[in-house]
C-alpha cells in the first residue's frame, strides 16, 4: 500500500483496506404513526427514467426516538416530484393533508410542522436495505393538524 499524501501518516482508507458499507436506516413499526413535516428539502432537476423533473424530499419526524442518533426522533424521508398534477405524489400528499393542490400557486411554507398520523409501510429496496415508508392512502385526515397561521385553503 501507499501513503496518502492529503493524510496524516496510516490514516490512508488505502492503507487500512477499509471496507464501506450501506447504512441501514432506522425503521419505524409499521402501522399508525404519528408524523410532522419538518422540512422540505429542493433537489432541483433530478434525470431519472421518465426525464428531467424536480425533485423534493419531504422529511417527516415520528414521535419514536432514535438509537442511533441519542436526543433526536427516527425521521421518514419521501422523495417527490415537485409538480401539482393531479397524479404527482407531491399533490396526492397535499390534497390527503386538506391542501388545495389545484392552486396554480402553492406555498410549501404551509406544510412546516404540519401533523398527522398516517400508515408507515415497510419495504425492501433492490439494494436489500429496508426503509419506513408512508403510505399516501393511509393518512388519517381526523388526525391533521395544521400550526396556527399555516391554514390551508381547503377545509380539513
């Protein structure tokens, strides 16, 4: 092996024969679960199968706490298509929290600190590693609340 000349001395990944390794995400159980939209996060354009598209990742926070991460709660992330198209999962998200997503307009900022309980679903993604995910038909509309002053146009 070699030295590395932008480390100190064995601190070289060459040297050691490190082996990377996928980290598995913490999984919430499945079944209801209470969630809150704590960010929304811009990918910009994103090309994947279907062409260029705007991507964003809703995170949401669960009440369940982390093990890996002492003091903070396992976080869901969904990676959407920034559109409001009636078939758009961003949209369906929307419209399932009582958002008018037929706005030609939508402010996101509305969506900070939203909560509700929704249906958490596990899968198994090619890589082999399993994710929480939410299950969009599964939000509890009786369980929304939307912060003070974040009202949506729809009434929920």
């Amino acid at each position: 092996m070699f030295q590395s000349k932008f480390t100190k001395v064995n601190n070289s990944m060459f040297a050691t024969d490190v082996v990377l390794e996928k980290e598995a995400p913490e999984l919430l159980p499945e079944g209801i679960t209470q969630l809150k939209v704590i960010d929304i996060l811009d990918l910009g354009d994103v090309t994947g199968m279907f062409g260029t598209k705007r991507k964003l990742v809703v995170v949401l926070e669960s009440q369940e706490p982390s093990k890996k991460k002492p003091g903070e709660n396992i976080c869901i992330r969904a990676t959407m298509t920034a559109s409001l198209n009636d078939k758009s999962n961003f949209a369906q998200f929307c419209k399932s929290l009582g958002f008018d997503s037929n706005a030609v307009k939508f402010p996101v900022g509305q969506l900070k600190n939203v909560a509700f309980q929704a249906n958490v679903i596990t899968n198994t993604a090619k890589n082999g590693l399993k994710y929480s995910n939410l299950d969009l038909d599964g939000i509890l509309r009786n369980t929304i609340v939307v912060p003070e002053g974040n009202v949506p146009v729809e009434t929920i």
